[in-house]
C-alpha cells in the first residue's frame, strides 16, 4: 500500500519494531480508514463509505418490510372472494342439456 509507506513509513523514524508497529497501526486505524479519502470509495473515508452504505441497507428492509405490509392490507384473505360467491343468491333459469348432447349417456 503506497500511502502508507510514503505517508507513515518514510517520514518517521523508529526506535524498534514494536514502536514501528504500533504507529503502522495507529495511522491505519486513525488516518487512512478514518480520515483518508479513497478513490475506490468516491472519494469518501472507508468509515463514512460503510455508515452510508449501512444506512441504505437499512432504508431497503425498511422499504421491503413497508411494502409486504401493504401487499398483504391490500389482498383479500385467500377463499374470501369464493365464500362470497357461494353465499350470492342464484338467479336466472337453470338449463337442461338435451339428451342429444349428452356424449356416452
């Protein structure tokens, strides 16, 4: 990673490898995952990038979850249009087939 030997590593000196480790971890932690802007991020932070990108996660299960809500108000409950029907009065003539057009009987 080029920025963190031109912006951390080259510009310090250290006294050990236990003192060049804790600042290598310090400046990613602090500087290039909080502070830093990435180009592969739209030019945002990692920590802002992954905020944004938890709250649009979050919007769509919110939307989702809206949108079965109102699905399941606006549909009748399963059977209820037949129920309807068998409890409609019968209207009208009856027709009888004549016997010609009965096929086998």
């Amino acid at each position: 990673m080029k920025s963190l030997k031109y912006e951390e590593v080259l510009r310090n000196e250290y006294r050990g490898l236990g003192e060049a480790r804790r600042l290598i971890v310090r400046f990613l932690e602090q500087v290039y995952n909080e502070k830093r802007l990435h180009s592969a991020l739209g030019y945002r932070p990692p920590v802002e990038f992954e905020q944004a990108l938890l709250a649009r996660k979050q919007a769509a299960q919110t939307m989702r979850a809206e949108n079965l809500n109102a699905q399941s108000c606006d549909k009748p409950a399963a059977g209820t249009a037949a129920r309807a029907e068998s409890k409609a009065p019968l209207t009208g003539k009856l027709s009888k087939r004549p016997d010609s057009t009965r096929s086998g009987l």
